[in-house]
C-alpha cells in the first residue's frame, strides 16, 4: 500500500451498515455532522500531528451524483476541514463510471478502478502554500483499493504523503 495509514471511526457493522446506506441512497445528509465531530474528535490531533493541511474527498462519478444528488466523501471532507481548519481540495475526478465496489472481489476492485480517476489540474491551484501531505476522505474503507488508486494519482503529482480517514472500515 502506497498510503500512510488509514484512520476509521467505527466497524462496518449492522448498524452502520445502515446508518451509511441512510445517508447516501437515502439523502440522510444530516448525518454527516455526526460522523464529522467523531471524526475530528478520534482523529483530528493525529491528522495534525502527521503534518496533513488538506483533505481530499474520495470522486464519485457524474452518473452516481447525479442519481444521490450529492457525493457523500465531499460532505465529509468539508466539514472536516472546516472544522480543523484545512482545506478541502477535490484534487481527484472520476473519469470513467465504474460499478459500485460493493460485492466485488479485491482483484475485481483494483481492475474497475483502472483507469477511472484522474487528477483534476484546476484544482491544484489551491494546494499553494500547503504541505505535500493530504488525508483522503470517504465514508467506507473495505479492501483499501479505492484509497490505493487515489493514492497513486495523488503520488504521481508531487503529494508527498497520503493518510485516509473514513467513517467505517470493514470487509465484505
């Protein structure tokens, strides 16, 4: 893994399981003040600490927004921010729609990745000023293969360090 280190706040359990499908397929967007204050309080002073000064949503593709209205990575990762005072950056865009990762094999998610992000040139501009040192948000981490192909875009254009933070981390 080309990450540093990933950083969850609860176990994909039952009961996550649906609180997450509530706030994505649902438009249960209120939750996400929730996961954010327990994000920020269990991970906030490490995040500091590792020298992180933005935080980058995971993409999800123009398709998949358009259907939830909303990416739920991006709710999370300005909130976050605002709240340790960081930038959110959307350093990352889809490029190709991909099935859900959901239900596929750690083989299979690394292949429906290829090829699928890229990194957003516009919005490099707002990384003037700030470390080489970002925290990749998104709300569930399974088998690492989303956060990895961000990590790899980000890598190939001078991030020096990449941590996660998500709200859930499990397996399927």
């Amino acid at each position: 893994m080309s990450f540093v280190r990933n950083f969850a706040v609860w176990q994909y359990d039952k009961r996550m399981k649906r609180s997450i499908a509530d706030f994505k397929y649902n438009g249960r967007k209120e939750y996400a003040e929730f996961y954010i204050q327990h994000m920020k309080q269990c991970f906030g002073k490490q995040l500091h600490r590792a020298g992180v000064t933005a935080l980058v949503p995971v993409p999800i593709s123009v398709k998949r927004r358009r259907y939830r209205g909303f990416n739920q990575a991006e709710l999370l990762a300005d909130g976050l921010a605002k709240e340790l005072g960081m930038s959110s950056v959307r350093l990352i865009k889809r490029v190709k729609n991909t099935r859900p990762q959901s239900g596929l094999s750690p083989k299979e998610r690394k292949q429906n990745l290829a090829a699928s992000l890229a990194w957003d040139e516009r919005e490099a501009k707002h990384l003037e000023g700030l470390s080489g040192v970002v925290a990749l948000v998104d709300d569930i981490f399974t088998t690492g293969a989303t956060m990895e192909a961000c990590t790899e875009v980000l890598m190939a254009h001078g991030i020096s360090a990449v941590y996660g933070i998500c709200v859930c981390i499990g397996s399927e």
